[in-house]
C-alpha cells in the first residue's frame, strides 16, 4: 500500500531535510567599541601636578572644553601635593590599569615620569606631556604642549628691568622646586635675560620656596632677613611663591618698594598689582594648554596628524596694559 503525500508536504519536509544537514550560519558578534572620528566616545585622563591651585582649575576647564567639542570624555586628577612624586605616579599607573584611551601628562617631575610614560607606550596607550617637559625619548609620547616658559623668564627679566630702571639694583630669583621643568625654564630663562641688564645684579638665585604658599612664606622671610636691606627685586616662577614672597614683603613694609615681578595670576596678585605690590605678572593661558593637549590626544587616538610641540602663548600684565582685553581674560581666566 502506497501513501500519496500532498506536493507542498513534500517540498516542507525536504527544506527541512537539508537544512538540517549544514551547521547553522555563525552568529558574529557585534564589533568592539573602537575611536572613530565620527565621534564615538572616549576616555581621556587629564593628569596636572596639582589640583589646588587656581592655574590647574583654568587647565581643567579647557579639558573639559575640548572633550565637548570631540566627543570625548576626560577624568581629571592630580596629587595632593605637587611635591608628591609618589602619589602622580600611582594616579597614572590607575588610569593604565583602567585602559583608558590616552592620558595627558603634566609631570611634576622630569625624570620621575619617564618610566612611567614608558610603560604606557608598550601598553598602546599615546600620552600627551602638557605644561612641564619630561626627560624621556620624545618618540614616547605623542606631543608637547606648552607654554615656551625659558622665554616667559626673559620677558619678566625686561619686565624687572624697566620697574628698577636705569639705576638698576640687586634681584632675587626665588625658584621653586627641583624636578619641575617648566617652573626650571623659567628661572634660567630669567637669568638669561637679566645677565643683559648690567647694571642689575642678582645676589640669591640657588634657593627653593616649596609648592606651597606658607614654605614660600618662610623661605622669603629667611632671605629677607639676609638681604632686606639691600634687595631691590624678587622673581618668582609661579604662582604659590609669588604668594608667599608677597606676604612676606607686606609683613616687612616692603611692598611696592620691593619689586615683584610674578608668574601666573590669582585673584590675590591681580588686586595686589593694582595696589601697586606687584610690578608685573607673566601670563600663561591654561585654559588653551588644557585645551589644545585633550585636542591633541584624541586627533593623534583618531589617527590625524598632530604637531610635536604646541606653543600655547606667552604674555606679560602690568599697570599700564591690565585694561585690554586679551590680558584681563588671561589675568582672570576661566576655571571649573
């Protein structure tokens, strides 16, 4: 007895029949999230030397600044203490061991950040050095971004020789701590520049304030208890012991006589150069480093072509120019 099967039965069950004689098509799993310039979005670390001080602030806004604008995210941490070499480099051990996509670097420390950037150079992760110079090979790292600070120190140099004037007069360069590059340009850079003046004659230049105001504090009453008597002007590379050397001349009755020519503003040393205590305040735009290093990062993660080294700037406020605009923003920067 045959059994006569409906024409449409047949062809069912003979799909399903080979069908079953291949393996099924391979299920492929979505790509893994990558950085593409359509905007995908990435995790930038932005590591300062610092956190405190009103500078890294201003850096942290045009970090952030920039993220919005490329489409990317940014973790910004610093040290407690700008003296702490330690701490930095266990902050930018995390951020490697949390895989970020590229980290800038503002090392506190020119050698103590090497190995460091190093690391994370075999580890496929690019790093921007920003602020500070590092001593490392500069294929390590992707770019530099910078304010040319050895120029910064001859331009406050001019700018101590036109306060003194032609009679001149004895100067103290008071430098700030030892490994930090971009703070150690400024201070050659400014005694570069005064060795033009000879009429000038700098009587301390080997001692250290500290990173913060109260060492600062301490270090120019010591040197002013040396020298008060004959001192005629003071350097200081940035912002922490400008506050510290102005303190301190204000407590001897010296301000104003003393000139002070600053690096980096606060909202202490603007109202102090309009009291006539500070001569002139050499202007960095940390806004634009912040900027321009989380700009750079994520063009060099995407593959486009970056510039080894990026000149941010450099300014110089005094009484007279204080007024124009390019030098207020830069004297009362943004900050977030």
């Amino acid at each position: 007895m045959s059994i006569r099967l409906p024409l449409n039965w047949i062809v069912i069950a003979v799909t399903a029949c080979l069908a079953g004689c291949h393996p099924p098509a391979e299920q492929t799993s979505p790509p893994p999230t990558t950085a593409t310039p359509s905007g995908d979005l990435l995790h930038i670390a932005v590591i300062p030397k610092g956190e405190t001080h009103i500078f890294w602030q201003s850096v942290r806004a045009g970090a952030e600044d920039a993220a919005n604008e490329v489409g990317a995210r940014i973790t910004f941490k610093g040290p407690a203490k700008e003296s702490d070499r330690s701490e930095q480099i266990d902050v930018f051990q995390g951020f490697l061991n949390a895989q970020v996509d590229g980290i800038c670097l503002s090392p506190l420390d020119a050698d103590a950040l090497v190995r460091p950037v190093e690391e994370a150079k075999r580890a496929r992760v690019p790093v921007v050095v920003f602020d500070s110079g590092l001593n490392a090979n500069p294929d390590d790292y992707v770019a530099f971004v910078a304010t040319d600070n050895f120029r910064g120190g001859q331009i406050a140099a001019d700018a101590m020789a036109d306060a003194l004037g032609e009679g001149g007069g004895k100067v103290i360069c008071l430098r700030y701590q030892k490994g930090s590059d971009s703070t150690h340009q400024r201070e050659e850079g400014f005694l570069d520049g005064i060795a033009k003046y000879p009429e000038i004659e700098v009587i301390s230049s080997d001692q250290y304030s500290g990173t913060t105001t109260e060492s600062a504090v301490n270090k120019a009453q010591a040197l002013l208890n040396r020298f008060g008597d004959e001192v005629d002007g003071v350097f200081t590379a940035c912002e922490p012991n400008a506050e510290g050397v102005l303190r301190a001349i204000r407590d001897r009755g010296l301000a104003g006589k003393v000139k002070l020519v600053a690096f980096d503003s606060s909202d202490s040393l603007r109202d102090a150069m309009d009291a006539g205590h500070v001569t002139a305040i050499v202007l960095q735009d940390p806004v634009r480093i912040g900027f321009l290093s989380v700009k750079t990062i994520v063009a060099a993660i995407r593959g486009e072509p970056v510039e080894k080294t990026v000149d941010t700037g450099i300014f110089v406020a005094t009484q007279k120019n204080k007024a124009e605009p390019d030098i207020a923003r830069l004297l009362n920067p943004p900050q977030s």
